[in-house]
C-alpha cells in the first residue's frame, strides 16, 4: 500500500495535484484541490513552492494512514463503490428521452479516468471541476455542460441513496453563453415566421406558442387542456425538466392574447395534447427549412424559441424578476445571463441608425 503525489497538466500550463493510491491490488486517484500557477515570476515560483511542500506533507500524512489502516471518510462519501458503477446503474434507471446524452456523457466520463473505476470516496470538487474543463477542451458549444449535467444528475442520484453524503458538483456554475448568444429570433423575425406557410401547421403552431410562452420543447410536447385556464388567460403546469430540484417547478404563466389565439386555434378535452407533434429529429428539420424559406439565416430550435421569448420581454421593459419568473427560474442567476445579449441588441440598434453628414459643422 502506498501514496504517491502526481501532476495532472491543466489548461495555461497550469498543474493540479493529486494522489495516486494503491491499497489492498486496488488504484485511485485522491485529488488535494491544490495548484500550480504557471511560474511567471519569482513570487509565483516561491508560492508553488510551499504549495509542493505542503502537498508532499499531505502524501506523507496519507500514506502513514493506509499502513495504519487509519483511512479517514472522505467529506462526500462512505463508500468504496465505483463512480462508473453507479454511472452505469444511473444509465439502467433513466426514462427520459435523452439517454442518449447521458450514454455519451459515460463514454466521455470513462475516458477521463482512463478506465478506471474510481472510489466515489475519491470523488470532490476540483475531480469534478477537472472533468468540466476536460469536456470543455474537446467539445463545443452547450454540448459540455448538457454532459456535465447528466454527471450531477448521477451524483445527485447517489445522495438519494446514501452512496455520497453531499454532491461534489453541487457548488459549480454552469453557463453556456454561446448557445444564448447565437440563437435569438427577434419580434419582427417571430412575424417573419407566423407570414411564412409551413406544411406541418402543428409544429408552426406549437414553435410560435413557444416564442410566446418560453415553454421548453419537452413542456410543449406534453401540454393538456386540463392546463389551461382560458378564463384568467393563464397556463399551470410542471416544468418536467426542473421538477424534482427547483422550487419554482410548478409554474403560473400568464398568456398574451397571442397565445391565447393560438391556443384557441384547436380544442380538445381536459386530457387531450394541446399540440400533436411528430418527432422531435423531423421537427428540427422542418424548423430549419422554415426559417430558410423566410430569409432568417439563423439555426432556430425549441430552446431559440425560449430564449427569444426571455430576451423579448426584457426588451420590452421586463425587469430581470419578473422575466425570472416568468422563465420558471428559481432563481434569478439563470437569468442574468441574459443581460448582456440585451445590451447587445441595444447597441445593435442604436449602430443602424444612418450616419448624419455633418459638413463642416465644428
């Protein structure tokens, strides 16, 4: 049985250290949340130094512990089963539609630790802040943080059973800007679209819903009449997606006439789908050549629609609360991401305005 300290590069030139334990034929990795800078100057070099010393104290302290089979419990776990182990009965288990992003978020995983079926006890913050950053380098877009969720949900999923004492992912942000930056349709691009025939009427019907509602695709799908209150112009529903961590699950939305016309554009009984969509994979293709056809050059899906419909109404003189509640938010934070795109399109609209000859006027 032994300890040995490891560097494990990072982005910059940066070096995290960890320990490699070997116990009774088994390996894993224990990380100390300690770092090297980048040795740009003697002060930094001075500071890495202690921080070796400091780590080298650590390896010494923890490999004493494994002769004397003194093994503290690690501050998030009480067990010694494997993080690919409860990942793979995390896959068994799921019953959403978007295996598929979890199987791949297992895959990426699995890379990350070489193979190796870690403790959870070897399990904290910077091993978890460490795989965000690994997706991060070899993915793009939202695609890193839509597989880095799927690992929190796993985590989460073992606090429920006891397997961690809390979640080590817990406490880190995740914001994709570029996939809020790149996809917002505009009231007069919205309009493009309702003046633009589109073979499917229910999958127009349902997307400009959405720009009017903020809806998620998967909130869309599932929409009932038993929902709808047509006398207070009002929709109460469970955001599926957010309904076993968000306070703000059940959500009261006030609908705009535009929503209540399109709502009343079909009728049904009280357990009756609102929308009959076919397939989300042919919805996006018929989204993608009805943008085309209206001359909107702009890659438009279900979430485009929800951002246009958060940005829009904050265009329009929503204050960031109201427009956190009215996204179903529990907070907030998530809406603040939003701020700077507004101040984007402001200076966008100020910028085409046509330049005033001035003459020789001083």
């Amino acid at each position: 049985m032994s300890a040995k300290l490891r560097k494990r590069p990072l982005r910059a030139g940066s070096v995290s250290l960890y320990l490699d334990i070997c116990q009774n034929g088994q390996r894993w990795k224990e990380y100390l949340g300690i770092r090297l800078e980048v040795p740009t100057d003697p002060k930094v070099q001075e500071l890495n130094e202690l921080k070796m010393q400091t780590a080298m104290r650590l390896c010494a302290e923890r490999e004493r512990q494994l002769r004397q089979n003194l093994c503290p419990v690690n501050q998030y776990s009480q067990t010694s089963v494997g993080i690919l182990t409860v990942f793979e009965q995390f896959i068994a288990s799921y019953r959403r539609k978007d295996i598929k992003v979890v199987m791949a978020a297992f895959n990426h995983l699995k890379k990350f630790v070489k193979g190796k079926d870690l403790p959870l006890a070897c399990l904290d913050k910077v091993f978890c802040e460490d795989f965000l950053f690994y997706l991060s380098e070899r993915l793009h877009g939202s695609t890193p943080v839509g597989y880095f969720k799927k690992f929190k949900m796993c985590l989460a999923q073992c606090v429920e059973k006891g397997l961690l004492l809390k979640n080590p992912a817990a406490g880190i942000r995740l914001i994709s800007s570029e996939e809020i930056t790149k996809d917002i349709l505009s009231c007069e691009e919205i309009q493009k679209l309702a003046d633009t025939p589109l073979e499917y009427s229910e999958v127009k019907r349902a997307f400009l819903f959405a720009c009017y509602t903020g809806l998620r695709w998967c909130d869309i799908v599932a929409l009932k009449y038993r929902s709808v209150d047509f006398q207070r112009n009002m929709l109460v529903i469970r955001q599926l997606k957010v309904m076993r961590h968000s306070s703000r699950a059940v959500l009261h939305l006030n609908l705009s006439m535009t929503a209540v016309h399109l709502l009343r554009k079909k009728s049904g009984e009280a357990d009756d789908l609102v929308f009959q969509l076919p397939s989300y994979p042919y919805v996006r293709r018929l989204l993608m050549k009805w943008s085309e056809k209206a001359g909107i050059r702009k890659h438009i899906t279900f979430h485009c629609a929800r951002h246009s419909f958060i940005t829009n109404i904050m265009l329009q003189g929503a204050n960031i609360k109201t427009a956190a509640i009215l996204a179903g938010h529990s907070t907030i934070r998530h809406t603040e991401k939003y701020v700077h795109i507004i101040d984007e399109v402001k200076q966008l609209a100020v910028d085409s305005l046509p330049e005033l000859d001035l003459g020789d006027m001083e």
